[in-house]
C-alpha cells in the first residue's frame, strides 16, 4: 500500500464516487457510456492501470467479426447449437451497436467482408467446414435474418495474391475497423458525457463491504458506491476462483507493400491464425495454440519463436515472392474460459462483473458493457 491521501485528495477526487468501474477498454467505457444513460446525474469514474486504455481493447486486430466456420463447429463439438448461435447473436448485436454508438467514420469501418482460409494439406478441415456450411447459414438466417452469409470460394481466382491457399470460405457480414481511432472515439465519449477518466492507477485490491466496495491501490484506499470490474484477461489477481485465465496473443504488421491488392479479414484453423490488410499494409496475428502454455500470461512480452512463426507462416502461404519489411511487432492480453459466452454477473448488490471476452472483444465489448450497467 503506497501513501496515504491527502485531506484535499479525499474530500474533492476520492469521496462521492457513485460509479467506479476498473478496466477502460471497450466494456469498460462501454459500461460507463451506458451507466450514464441511466443514471444522468451519477458520478462515474473509470480506472484504467495505463495512461490510456491497455489490454486487448488497445492491442486487437480489428476484426468486426461473428466467427469462422471452423471455430463455430469446434464450439459446437462443446456446446449445444442454441448456445453457440446465442453467442454468435450476441457478437452480431454488439457490432451493430458498436456502430451505432461510435459510428462507422470514426471506426474506419471498411465491410471488406472475411475469409476462412484453407491450405492444401487442410482438406479434411475444409470438408467439415463445407459440410457444415448450410446448417449454420440456416441457423444464421433464423436468428439475424441475413440468407446465406458464409458463401464458399475457390480461391483459384486469387491465387495470384495468395501463395498457398486452395480454398476459401466467404463471410460477407464481416469488416474492419481501426482499433486506434476506436478507442480515441469511444474515449472522447465518455469525457463528453461527463464520465472521468483516470488513467495510471492500478488497483491493487478490491474489498466488498457491508454498502459499497472499497478500492486498495498505491494511491491509497478510497470506498465507491457500486463497482463494475471490467479487466477480463487482468482478473485473476481480484478473483481467484473464475473460469477466466489470461492468453498472450502475438501480432506484427509489415510496413507498406505497394503492390497488395487484396482487402479483407481473414482466419485460419478455428480462428487461432488470423491476418488482415492495413491500408497496404499487413497485420497478422495469433497462433498461440502453438505455444499454448507459455502463451497462458498476462505479462506483455515478445515470443521470439511464435514471432518468428507469423513472419514465416506469412511468408510461405500469402506473400509468397512478395518481398516485404515488419514495421512493428507487440502482444496483447486476452480473457478466456472453458465457455465462449462472457462472465456478465451481479456479485452483490454493489458489485458486478463483466469479464472473459474470449478473443471477441471488438464483437460483444459494447453489447457486454451495456447489460454490465443494466445490472447496477
């Protein structure tokens, strides 16, 4: 425990907080935003370890996806089709008021649409995936009322821009943001609306209280009406006994390649390699199946060999003779669970959780933000 406050630091910034919420990615702006909807006069504060929004909200892809064909059936081998549809609805309904509440401009939203990608030596794969196509387009349709969203593609047409690939599933609901200019929008939302923004704390210790939640940290401890915890892949040091462990995912993006042509979000093996185009630019990521105990980490770090893993990949099965330079390399941190559905629970009455986003942050981040303040 660090210093304690001062009287002034007490009595003007720690004192009357009727809202804190301790994570400030996507759920946790997306709690405040909606919390203030609620509770017009409320005051609300969010605290955020970084001086701005870290974990995975800040370090993703930018995929705004719903699923690949190969992951969906590799949830269905665990879960009942109703229970996956349920989670792919609801990463369906949290891009739409994603978009509705950001809006498509400051997203960079581009509706590129994505691929499921398959290798020669992946012909067994592609052929569940092929058979399975009409059954999830049937349940798609029943569900969002979008008619045959997953289309197969012989990429035969591409093979000039894809060294490797044979074949290719088509998902046409899917696209693109910039994960940068979200954030900065959803940021200048919340300070907006009168929500603040306290960046550079770490929260050391929650403690519920007979009323309210006390909040530990080197600042001190302060108590706080109602708390909403928001730090999906950084829980484990608040709640020890969760379905929730942190995984360390690798990306590199290349520097620009001038003669790219293709634009799209693309996925491969169950959603575990995924890559994209950044303008001419290509980002690629993910893999950490490969290395799945080291990778079981919230600590940020480079992974020289799954570093090295994504450049080669990238190499040999897409760029092929295409000659290209990583402009910059990073991790980011993500919350996953034996479900693929998130922890939305009311602890207590002061207290409630909103955790374990599965990898499908940018998807149902705004959908779980809003039903964590509905359950204050």
């Amino acid at each position: 425990m660090g210093a304690s406050p001062s009287f002034w630091e007490q009595e003007s910034w720690l004192n009357g907080i009727d809202i804190a919420i301790i994570g400030g990615g996507i759920v946790g702006l997306s709690s405040a935003i909606h919390a203030r909807e609620r509770f017009p006069t409320a005051r609300i504060v969010i605290l955020e370890r970084a001086p701005f929004p870290d974990g995975a909200s800040n370090r993703n892809a930018g995929f705004a996806c719903i699923g690949s064909i190969s992951e969906l059936l590799d949830d269905l081998s665990t879960q009942p089709m109703h229970k996956v549809m349920d989670t792919l609805t609801m990463r369906w309904e949290g891009l739409l008021r994603l978009r509705e509440l950001i809006g498509d401009q400051s997203l960079s939203y581009e509706a590129y649409g994505g691929f499921e990608v398959f290798l020669p030596e992946d012909k067994e794969r592609y052929g569940k995936c092929q058979e399975a196509l009409p059954t999830f387009n049937h349940e798609i349709e029943k569900r969002l009322g979008e008619p045959e969203v997953f289309q197969l593609q012989d990429s035969a047409g591409s093979s000039k821009d894809f060294a490797r690939v044979s074949k290719m599933i088509y998902n046409r609901l899917e696209g693109q943001i910039h994960t940068g200019k979200m954030m900065r929008a959803y940021w200048a939302k919340a300070i907006e609306m009168g929500i603040e923004f306290w960046g550079g704390v770490e929260v050391e210790e929650i403690v519920q209280l007979a009323e309210g939640v006390q909040i530990n940290s080197k600042y001190g401890e302060w108590k706080v009406s109602k708390l909403i915890l928001a730090t999906n892949g950084f829980s484990q040091q608040f709640l020890k006994h969760i379905d929730l462990q942190p995984a360390r995912n690798q990306v590199l993006i290349t520097k620009p390649i001038p003669s790219l042509k293709w634009k799209g979000t693309f996925h491969y093996n169950k959603g575990y390699g995924y890559f994209r185009n950044v303008g001419n630019r290509v980002l690629i990521g993910g893999f950490r199946h490969l290395y799945k105990e080291e990778e079981s980490t919230a600590e940020y770090a480079l992974h020289d060999h799954l570093q090295d893993h994504l450049q080669s990949w990238l190499k040999k099965n897409i760029l092929g003779q295409t000659t290209f330079e990583v402009e910059s390399r990073w991790s980011g941190i993500l919350g996953v669970g034996k479900g693929k559905n998130p922890i939305l629970e009311k602890k207590s009455d002061d207290l409630v959780l909103a955790l374990r986003l599965g990898g499908m942050g940018v998807a149902i981040g705004t959908a779980v933000g809003k039903q964590a303040a509905a359950l204050i």
